[in-house]
C-alpha cells in the first residue's frame, strides 16, 4: 500500500472506492478504455454473443490490472459488513472493547476544530517516551491524510536515538516552544501533556488568543487546560486512546501510523503488563501488527540501544539506594557532583529505567529514582508494584508533580538532600508509615 491509500476497502461487501485524485484518475482511465473499446467490438459483432466472446478477453485483462492496482495502492481488503470482518480499524473478535464515551463524545468535537485548522501544531513532552513520539508521529500522519498542514516540533529534549527509527521521527522540527511563532498556526494539539509544564519547561507556555488548544491525555492528573480537553485514565497509553480517536475518523490505518501507535502502546503498558492493560489493549495491538509484520524488530531496535553511559548510570543509581519507612520506601539517590565526575548525559538517565528495575524487589512498596540532573533540579520517578494500594500519583501530586497510579514522576526545584527529605516525609504522610 502506498502512504496514503488510491483506494479505501468498501464497508459494506468486498471490493474498494477511490479516495484519492490517484484513484478517481485510475477509475476513469480504466472507464475511458472500456466504454470505447466495447463500442468498437459491438459495432464489428454480427450477434450478441460474438460481442460477449469478442469483449471478454479484453475486459478481464483491463479488470484484472484494475484490480492489481487496487490492491498494491490501496488499504487491506475483505468481506465486510459495517464494523464486522474487515478494514483496517474494524474490530476482529467479539471481545473487542468499544471506544470510551469520552472518545465517543469528544471525537467529532475534536474534528471539527481540525477540519477548521488551517496549520495544526504537534509537540513532544520534556525527555519524550515512546507514547510522547508515537503519538505525535501518528497524529502528524493522520491529519496529513485528512489534508492538513501540520508541524511537530521536538519540545525541550533531544529525542533519544532509541526512538528515531520510528516511522517520520526525522521529520520533527529541531525546536522547543518558544522557537516557533505561535501565529503561524492556529491549533494545538497537546498530547500525553499533563499539565502546562509538560509543553515545555524552558518557561511558561501562554497560548495566544487566535491558537485553539486540545489536550488529548491519559494522565489522571491531567490539569485540563486546553479549551477542548480528552483526557481518560481508563486508556494505558495515549496512542491507544489515538487508535480509537482514528477510528472515529475513517483514518485509514497506514504502516507508518500502525508502528508509532504500536510502540507508544507497548512501551507505556511495560510490554502489555501494567495495571491498566485490557483486553481492548490487546484487541487493538493484534490489528497494528497486522499492518507492521516486522513489529518485533521495532522493539528489537528500541530496547537494544542502550549507551555506555546508560548502564554507567545503572551502576551508579542501583549502588546509592537506600531505604526507609521500615524498608517499604526505596530511594536511589545520585548528586549532580557524580554525574559530572562521570560524564552522564539526561539521555543516559532518562533511558536507564531504575526505577521500573527497583520496582522488581517486592518488600519494597514505593520507589523513586532521584537524579540531581543540575544543582538544585532533582528529577524523581516513583513506582509502585500496586498502585491501588499505594498510589505513587499521589505523592508526585504533593511534591508538584503527576502521573499514574503506578509510576509517576516529579521535577523538584531543590538540591537533591532535601529533595530526598521532602520525599521521605512525605510518603510517610500520605501512606501512614
């Protein structure tokens, strides 16, 4: 199939219609050689049949390459009937979960505004995930087939080299918030972005009267502060919250859309076993697969890209954890002063994964990973093994931060030994121990 498919699978019945120019301009070269050429063979036929035998070799031939287009430039195909059997977002089990009624209710809101957006704006959070990076590349693609102009700009942070082989991840801007000119565009689509902060931490985002803002988010903590806000913490990812927003919009599901939802979904679910994976996450991985057989070698390439100083910070974080609380709080704690004496970079740090390492010793109820990234900021990313019972969210939420039941994260603007203070006081406050 080519990018953007000639030819989208008809939903009712088996076969295609042109969604393209490409496909109209097919169909009617295809018309413009059968019309006349069945005139000339009935006008040279002495009976009926001799028109029937004498047309047939020559219109199955032109049908047949018909057909072949079709299939190499359009979507998937098979018998459907509406929802039942077939194209690319079609459900394929009778246990597929429907969208929530907040995407359901929000969905023809949202593309209002877009089919009214003349230049959309996409962005990356500060240190972006693959749920960050996957949605905004899906997004990109998505509004591209709905003929908008769009931009994604990589936000604050690098995007780690781990996730540039994401379909379209050299086609984001090399720019943070404050380096484009907010007039150009006159929508924002905000994803995966908690709060304000999580546009950018360079300084505070002001959006101008003339650029309307939508947040589309599965943080709980989400602040909710675009004028149109979908925002559902019911969804593990964003990009599957995207899958069923596209769904809702006839987007038709390309290679390149199906890779970044994918990987968004798999990396934010810790590869489909965090609280929060359902059946309908499951659902919706098994039909992007089918639009990405290598899908394996995408994870492969991700999770196989470790740097030296990654496994340095590992080293060094792993080796300064202490506990507290009567051994139910672990925290791993590494100055500013080491990180320098070391040469480790916030790529190193961000793709180090502590604190989901940490989390692997049961006796210990809450972890969190301190990193005093530069005098006086301390990044901290908690985790929890049940986040029912101990709802890190909560704790990030107190110290300024947000997240989810089970992993949540807080930037302190404080040195590391008081950071490490407050954060021992306070869980010990909001956990009773």
């Amino acid at each position: 199939m080519t990018k953007y498919p000639w030819f989208k699978a008809k939903k009712y019945g088996l076969g295609w219609y042109p969604a393209s120019w490409q496909g109209w301009l097919v169909l009617l070269l295809y018309l413009a050689m059968v019309v006349p050429l069945f005139i000339a063979v009935d006008s040279h036929s002495h009976s009926n049949s001799d028109t029937l035998i004498n047309f047939s070799l020559p219109f199955i031939g032109l049908t047949s390459l018909l057909l072949a287009l079709c299939y190499v430039t359009g979507e998937p195909v098979g018998w459907r009937w509406g929802n039942l059997n077939g194209s690319a977002f079609a459900k394929t089990t009778a246990t597929a979960s429907e969208a929530s009624d907040e995407v359901k209710k929000l969905a023809p809101v949202i593309l209002v505004e877009i089919k009214k957006a003349k230049h959309i704006l996409l962005h990356l959070h500060p240190s972006p995930d693959p749920d960050s990076v996957g949605s905004a590349l899906a997004m990109k693609f998505a509004l591209e087939q709905l003929g908008k102009k769009v931009t994604a700009i990589r936000g604050d942070s690098e995007i780690p080299k781990a996730f540039m082989h994401f379909p379209g991840a050299t086609e984001i801007v090399q720019k943070n918030f404050f380096e484009v000119d907010l007039k150009d565009f006159d929508l924002f689509i905000a994803q995966d972005s908690g709060s304000i902060e999580m546009i950018s931490r360079v300084g505070t985002a002001v959006f101008p009267d003339s650029l309307k803002v939508i947040v589309i988010d599965h943080h709980r903590t989400n602040t909710k502060y675009g004028s149109i806000n979908l925002v559902d913490s019911s969804y593990p990812a964003t990009a599957q919250i995207l899958f069923d927003l596209f769904k809702k919009w006839n987007i038709s599901l390309t290679k390149e859309i199906a890779s970044n939802l994918f990987m968004g979904m798999y990396t934010d679910t810790g590869g489909f076993k965090y609280v929060g994976t359902s059946p309908a996450t499951f659902s919706a991985a098994s039909e992007l697969v089918k639009h990405v057989p290598e899908f394996s070698r995408l994870i492969a390439a991700m999770e196989n890209s470790s740097t030296p100083g990654e496994l340095a910070f590992q080293g060094l974080a792993l080796n300064s954890i202490e506990t507290f609380l009567n051994g139910k709080l672990a925290l791993s704690v590494v100055s500013s002063v080491v990180l320098n004496e070391k040469g480790i970079t916030d790529e190193d740090i961000n793709g180090s994964m502590i604190s989901t390492i940490m989390r692997r010793v049961g006796a210990w109820n809450v972890v969190g990973a301190m990193a005093e990234k530069e005098p006086g900021v301390t990044k901290v990313s908690f985790r929890s093994a049940d986040g029912n019972v101990y709802d890190v969210s909560k704790l990030a939420v107190a110290l300024g931060g947000g997240g989810h039941k089970a992993a949540a994260g807080v930037n302190m603007q404080m040195p590391i030994s008081e950071a490490k203070k407050a954060v021992v006081a306070k869980a010990k406050e909001i956990y009773n121990l």
